[in-house]
C-alpha cells in the first residue's frame, strides 16, 4: 500500500515530490528587499516521527544528498524497512547500496582519510546528531548557510561558524548572502562597535521555493530524529499505558493501606 509513496525513489537526484506547506512562524519572513532570516534563532523544526510520510521522504532526502558522506551507524537498513514501511524489493533497489545487505548497517562509503583530506575532517556519524543538538539545531544549521568567500568550501553558516561541510543542498535552496551591521556596545566608558547579523538576501535562486526547501530540510531532520531512536514513538505509546497501570496500581494499594490500617485508627 506504501508502493506509491516510493516510486519517487527511482528519481532521488532529479525530482521531488512538493513538500507540505511551511507554518507561519516557521516561514522565517520574506524575500522581499528587505531580505529576511533576521529571527533566525527562533526557527523549530516542528518534526513528529509519528509522521510517516514525513519520515519517508526524509530517507529520501538523506540516501539522496547524505548519505554519501555520513553513516548511520547504529541503525541496519532492514530497520528502516520494517519501520518506514519501504517494501523488501524497494529498500533492496533504492536504499540498500550495491554490494551491502538489507541487514547491514548505514554506513557511509567514502573513506575517513579522503574526507579527512577533502574537508578537513571526518564528517560526523548522524545517528545521534538530533538527540545531541536538538531538532532546532539541526533544522537551522541547513537553514542559514550563506555565501562566503573567505572559506575554502566558498560558504559558512550562522548556526556553526566556519563549519568544514559544504552546502550539499544549495541546488535546492538556492544561494544567500548575509548581511551585517555595525552595533555600537556601550562597556562601561568603553564603547565598541560589535558586528551584528541582521538579514539574509538571496543571490541564485535554487530549485525549490523557500516554502519547498523549508519542507526538505524538516522532512530530513524528522527522518533523523527518528534514526536517532527508531523506537520512539513505540515509546511514548507504551508509556501512556505504564503510567495509567501506576495510576490504577497506587488507588489499590491506597485501598489496602486503609484496610490495613482502619483498627489502627
């Protein structure tokens, strides 16, 4: 019944499905001349791994544009399978890389020493990426790259400055130029001018609107909150029912207590 929803797989690096629509806080302003991203830091992911379709375009996104680089190391393709609900023949066509098995585990096919020599260092394994730094984190890391011409990757990021990983989905989006201002600090007698982010402004185009894009990046950073523990919403549905067992457990034992206890007073 999932058939459909992986026939876009077949296309990974030359068309996307639309994303679904951006909520208004999360649309981080306008294009307009006066630019925008100047509220960056409070941008959310606003991620649910209980979204399948959510999750599995966000597989999509990652074997498409990551996975080249970084590994899942902790998590087996047959897991994502299971999980996503990607059927055998599809996960071994579209996911699982020639020459690995269904059972093996994500790892990224580059070697540690050409990208130690690419990019300066390994890029990170991203099984844990989101329980370490958050949805949040991530979500504005792929989210505020701008064009930098000081860096060798020709890009920085306002989430991680001088960060070493080139902007992998700047066909998507596009490029961005961020623009600065000088602030006047005042320290006790001293005052100093202190440079200050102030908006984005967008150079090229890419080849997703920015409702589009912003849809991309939520999608893969739900498909790695997930990665980061597929187990989750399994989860969060047992605990509902643990803690109304507690509930039910504390009113009996309440009860004995006082058929325990009514001699006493």
């Amino acid at each position: 019944m999932n058939l459909i929803r992986w026939t876009a797989l077949a296309a990974l690096t030359a068309a996307f499905v639309t994303c679904g629509a951006v909520q208004a806080e999360e649309a981080a302003g306008s294009e307009g001349a006066a630019g925008f991203g100047a509220d960056w830091e409070s941008w959310h992911a606003g991620n649910s791994v209980a979204d399948l379709a959510s999750l599995q375009r966000g597989a999509r996104n990652f074997f498409g544009y990551c996975a080249g680089c970084h590994s899942l190391k902790y998590l087996r393709y047959s897991r994502i399978g299971q999980d996503l609900e990607i059927p055998p023949d599809m996960l071994q066509k579209y996911i699982v890389p020639k020459g690995a098995k269904a059972s093996d585990y994500v790892l990224a096919p580059m070697p540690a020493a050409d990208a130690t020599a690419w990019f300066g260092k390994e890029p990170p394994d991203l099984s844990l990426m989101v329980r370490a730094r958050g949805a949040d984190y991530v979500y504005q890391l792929w989210t505020t790259y701008y064009v930098d011409p000081s860096r060798p990757t020709g890009v920085n990021n306002l989430r991680l400055d001088s960060i070493s990983m080139p902007h992998a989905l700047s066909e998507l989006e596009g490029l961005k130029k961020a623009v600065f201002k000088n602030v006047e600090v005042h320290d006790g007698a001293n005052v100093m001018t202190q440079r200050v982010f102030d908006h984005f402004e967008t150079v090229v185009p890419g080849r997703l609107s920015r409702e589009e894009y912003l849809g991309f990046v939520r999608d893969l950073v739900n498909f790695l909150d997930y990665a980061g523990e597929p187990a989750q919403v399994h989860r969060r549905a047992l605990g509902v029912w643990v803690v109304l067992f507690l509930l039910v457990l504390t009113w009996l034992v309440w009860l004995l207590k006082k058929e325990y206890w009514k001699d006493v007073h």
